[in-house]
C-alpha cells in the first residue's frame, strides 16, 4: 500500500511534466490524488488481466500510464464542463 502511494506520486509527477495543459490539476495534493489513482488503476488492470499477482502493484512506468489515462479523463470532465477547473 504504501508502495503504490509512493510511486503514484512519482507516477503523478512524471504524468503531470509529459501532459502540461491548462486544464491539469494542479497543487501537491492533486497530483499526488491523480499519480496514486493512477497507480491503483494500473494495478488493477494488470492483475485483471493476468500480468500482476495478486498482491504485487504497478511499477512506475504502468502506473504513469495510468496517471496519464486519469489526467485526460480529467481534462475531459473540465473540457466538456462536467467538473470545474480549479486552476482559475
């Protein structure tokens, strides 16, 4: 648990410096919310699927990935309206 925790927020960082736009959360708790969903994402999908034990969590490059995939659903909500951007 504490794994995940600390590489979503690595996850989160990385995710965060590969997609700037205006509409990215922003603020240390933020990013770390959006690197550890990430994280959890990924561990998720990689134990559904077969490729994690049950047990074993995402490394970093899975879990930016998922940050990634979590940052543009963000983008999305605020994009289409749906959440409000927190950044203005």
């Amino acid at each position: 648990m504490i794994r995940i925790i600390v590489i979503g927020f690595i996850a989160g960082i990385i995710a965060r410096l590969l997609s700037p736009g205006p509409n990215n959360p922003s603020g240390f708790i933020l990013t770390t919310v959006l690197g550890i969903i990430g994280a959890f994402l990924a561990t998720w999908i990689g134990q559904a699927i077969g490729h994690y034990e049950l047990g074993q969590g995402a490394g970093i490059i899975m879990s930016t990935i998922g940050a990634l995939v979590i940052l543009f659903i963000w983008n999305r909500l605020v994009a289409s309206g749906v959440l409000s951007d927190f950044n203005k």
